[in-house]
C-alpha cells in the first residue's frame, strides 16, 4: 500500500499496478491490514493519495483475529464494473 503510493516499484506486481495508474487503466486494491495498521498516519495517507488517482480501495474487515482482506463479494463487486459478460 505505501509502496504503491510512493511510487516503489521494486515487484512484478507493484510494477504493474504502477505502471496501470500510469496509464490511466482502472486499479483496484484490497489491503489486508487490522485496524491499527490502517490506523497509522502514513497508512491513511497512502489510501487518500491512492484514491486520489483514481484507485479503487476496497476496504479490510478486521473482525479482531488480525488482518483480513474484505470478503469476495465485496473485493469482486468494483471488478464487476470493469468485466463484460459473454
């Protein structure tokens, strides 16, 4: 999340996500982190910056068992948005 939002592409999949926000190509991000790490003033930063762009966050669910990414409806339903059916 930080990365991305600083601009640190050291990873095939940092790459390519900065690459897309580049280009203008719709980014959706699900973190995976508990509350205190969402908490954090950096953190909350990044989400803002990425939003800012145009990235799409779909928020963790930290239900106090650590961190988790939110459930499958709600991280495939922006990805929906995007996908034609046949």
């Amino acid at each position: 999340l930080n990365k991305l939002a600083h601009g640190i592409a050291d990873s095939l999949a940092l790459s390519v996500a900065a690459e897309a926000i580049g280009r203008g190509t719709p980014v959706i991000v699900g973190p995976s982190l508990n509350q205190p790490l969402l908490d954090h003033p950096v953190a909350r930063a990044s989400l803002m910056t990425l939003a800012s762009w145009g990235v799409t966050i779909v928020p963790p669910v930290d239900d106090g068992d650590g961190p988790r990414l939110a459930p499958n409806d709600r991280l495939l339903d922006p990805v929906r948005r995007f996908v034609r059916s046949a």
